[in-house]
C-alpha cells in the first residue's frame, strides 16, 4: 500500500508543478506571490483527485487487461511521433500533434473493430497506434527542410 501511495503522491507533485509553473506562473499570472501558487497548486490537486476518483468509479466492471490494453494502445501514438522525431531531426512544427491523433484513431479503430483474430486486436492496435504516426512524420519529413536545432534544448527554462 505504502508503494502505491508514494507513486500517487509524486504523480500529484508533478501535476502540481507542471500546472503551478507552465500554467500559471506564465500564462495566467505571472507576478503571482508564493501563496498565491501554492492556493493555485492546491486546488487543481483537489481537482485532478477528483477527476481521478469519477475516473475509478466509472471503471468498476471493467477487467484489468482491458485497461491494460487501452494504455497499451493510447501511450503508443505519442511514442512513435517522438521515435519518429527523433530519427528524422525534423522541424515538425504542429504535425506531430496531427499524427497522434491520426495513430490514436487508427489504434483504436484496430482494437475494437478486428480484422482477424480478436486475441490479437490489442497487438495490432497497439502496433498501429505507434506506426501511424511515426510514417505519417517519416513521410511528412520529405517535403520539410527545416532541421530542429537540438542544442537549444540545453539552455530551455519554463
């Protein structure tokens, strides 16, 4: 118990942070004092708990490998924009957005509509959920010029 209680707790941290300093501090009120972040950061944990719970609730009679497989399919389309990003070195602009999308709805098109074998639609929607969006990037790649300048990277503060 105490394991799942320190995961949950650092995944809040880092929701806290992330809407506290990328939200906040620099879009909505960037000369906020420290209590005001910290009231800030409080209520949208209060708000991603709830969210959270109404999220477990709705999930009650569904098994575990179900779920298992809509992460499978739903955290696949990010990671082949990025694959795909990665290995081209390309300046994508908005197209990486595009292309998760795209893998998203075709992964799960393949999932809960099979083609074949049901026991292997969570595979294929998977593995289409990560390829879809890396050969729309890798195919986009030929008519973009512009190559993204990594070392930027390095001096990036929020």
């Amino acid at each position: 118990i105490c394991i799942g209680i320190t995961t949950i707790t650092h995944y809040l941290i880092g929701i806290q942070a992330i809407f506290t300093i990328d939200c906040y501090k620099s879009r909505i009120k960037p000369e906020a004092k420290e209590t005001e972040k910290i009231r800030f950061g409080k209520v949208v944990v209060i708000l991603v708990g709830a969210f959270c719970g109404l999220i477990a609730i709705s999930l009650e009679n569904i098994s575990l490998l179900t779920i298992d497989m809509f992460c499978g399919v739903f955290v696949a389309a990010p990671c082949g924009a990025l694959f795909a990003g990665l290995l081209s070195k390309k300046a994508y602009g908005n197209l990486p957005i595009a292309s998760v999308f795209f893998g998203l709805v075709s992964g799960f098109y393949v999932w809960v509509f099979p083609i074949g074998d049901k026991d292997w639609a969570w595979f294929w929607g998977t593995l289409t959920s990560f390829a879809v969006p890396m050969l729309f990037l890798l195919v986009s790649s030929a008519f973009i010029r512009e190559e993204y300048n990594f070392a930027r990277l390095r001096f990036w503060r929020p």
